[in-house]
C-alpha cells in the first residue's frame, strides 16, 4: 500500500504555474516556494491574507533573527513574485525594502597552492573536476552538468550549456587540461563508467551525474590534505582562475566573457586581489622621490 500524496492547495498550485509559465530554474523555485512558506508559518495563516503591515512586521523579524542580507534578499524577491505575480497585488511589497550586503573579497589560492590542492585530490575524477575548476574558472554546477561531446579538442574548446542565467558559452582548453581530461576519459571508459555522450563526471551511477556536493566535500579533503589554512570551496578555484588570469596582464573584458558574467562591477572584484597587478602600481609619492 502505497501512502497518498498530500493534496497541494490552489493558492500553491497557482504560484507553481506561475513560476513554470515564466519558466524559472528549479532552484529558484525552491526559493520562492520557501520564502512564501517562512511567511505563512511567521503568520500563522494563508500568505494570501497578508497585510502591509504584516509585510512590515515580517522583515523586521527576519532582522531581529540575524537572517543574513543575501537570504533577506532573497525572501524579498520570493515573496515580491508571489504578491506581484501570482496575487495580483504588488503595492502590499513595495515597502519591503533590500538590504545592503557586504562586499567581501575572494579567497584566492596561489599558484603553488592551486597546484598542491589539486595533486592531493583523493582520486583521478575529482583531480580531472578540480583541474577544469582552476584551468576554465567554470562553476561547479557547470562542471557537474559537461557531457563527454561538450569536449572540442579540436577548437580547444568546452561548451558550456545553459550556465548561469541560462546562458551556453565556451570555455577554453589548454594541452595541458586536455590531456588530463583524455586521461580521465581512458580511465572512467575502461571501468565502464563513461556512457557514449554521458556525463563526463559520472556518479555511482553512470547515468546520474556527480554533485555539487561530493565535489566540495572532495576539495575540502584536498584542502586538508595539502594543509592550506584558507577556507577553500570549489568556487575558490574559480577565483583563483580570474585573478592569476589577471596578473598575467590579460584583459578584464576577455576574463568577463570567459566567467560568463553579465557585469563587467562583478568582474572588476579581482582587481582588489591581483597582487601582481597591485605591485605594477607606482604611487604618486614613489615618483617624486624618483
């Protein structure tokens, strides 16, 4: 006997319909689904019957609970979508004001450490995932979605499909990455593990792709392993890329493109750490003593 499916309620099934009319990514939903739910369990009552007030009284407890401004943020614009959207009452979050969140800067590896963190990989996967993390600066939702024909060793090339903002590009191969990604692929085909156009970073399962998640738990351990005190996650490999790219004096408009950011602001955030670049600088008082 299978247990029966809670029934989900019109107002819910209606903000689903909404959200996959316009076609929102799976995680963004979760998001919205999540913010409207924190505000009827705040409320005590369907979200629908909200008040301004209420709106007001809202933030303000997401505030005194030391909610971060980037999950703040986020609340807001779920719940922006689901007044706006879905109940055709836009005016009730106009007051819901955005918060300002902290610029911090990235941490970035050096070369040498960027090196030693890849070599302690625990095996050949993660040590090939890791290589194209630091050698294309790709996301590492990017890197768990790349199938085997995303490989051009031709043009020197990985496609990129559908990254963030929906957005396909390429990413560019040295030799040296490419002759890691083709020893990765004689390894996982003789195993068996590589499907004809597969995943290229299978899981257990070759036909489920690796996670996000096994890929930070493995660069963690690398991390470890190489003894490298900074906090590293797998988009510090990305960081790491942009910044040595950088300091070798190559240009920010071509590192936007191959990030694949939409804002050049977002890009420039590499300039506060390109040490290299720090040190071309002359201030104005070295000059006068010159």
């Amino acid at each position: 006997m299978t247990p029966s499916t809670p029934a989900v309620s019109p107002l819910r099934q209606r903000l689903l319909d909404d959200m996959r009319m316009r076609k929102l990514g799976p995680k963004t939903q979760s998001a919205y689904i999540r913010a409207v739910r924190y505000l009827a369990s705040f409320l005590q009552r369907s979200p629908d019957t909200a008040t301004e007030e209420d709106l007001r009284r809202f933030q303000l407890h997401l505030v005194d609970r030391g909610v971060s401004p980037i999950t703040l943020n986020a609340t807001i614009t779920g719940l922006k979508f689901f007044f706006d959207v879905t109940l055709n009452r836009g005016e009730l979050v106009e007051r819901m004001s955005y918060v300002h969140v902290p610029q911090k800067l990235p941490v970035v590896l050096s070369r040498d450490e960027a090196a030693r963190l890849i070599a302690a990989a625990t095996n050949l996967k993660y040590h090939t995932a890791l290589s194209i993390a630091y050698g294309t600066g790709l996301r590492v939702s990017e890197i768990v979605a790349l199938k085997v024909g995303d490989i051009d060793s031709e043009r020197m090339t990985l496609r990129v499909e559908q990254g963030k903002g929906r957005k396909d590009r390429y990413a560019m191969l040295s030799p040296v990455l490419l002759e890691r990604l083709r020893a990765w692929w004689r390894y996982a085909n003789s195993m068996g593990k590589m499907l004809p156009n597969g995943w290229l970073f299978p899981g257990q399962n070759p036909v489920d792709p690796l996670t996000a998640r096994q890929l930070n738990r493995a660069v963690h351990d690398a991390a470890e392993a190489a003894k490298i005190d900074k906090r590293v996650t797998m988009h510090t490999l990305r960081h790491s890329f942009a910044t040595h790219l950088l300091e070798q004096k190559v240009d920010i408009r071509v590192i936007q493109v191959m990030l694949g950011h939409k804002k050049l602001e977002t890009t420039s955030v590499y300039t506060h750490v390109a040490t290299e670049v720090l040190r071309d600088v002359v201030s104005p008082l070295e000059k006068l003593s010159a």
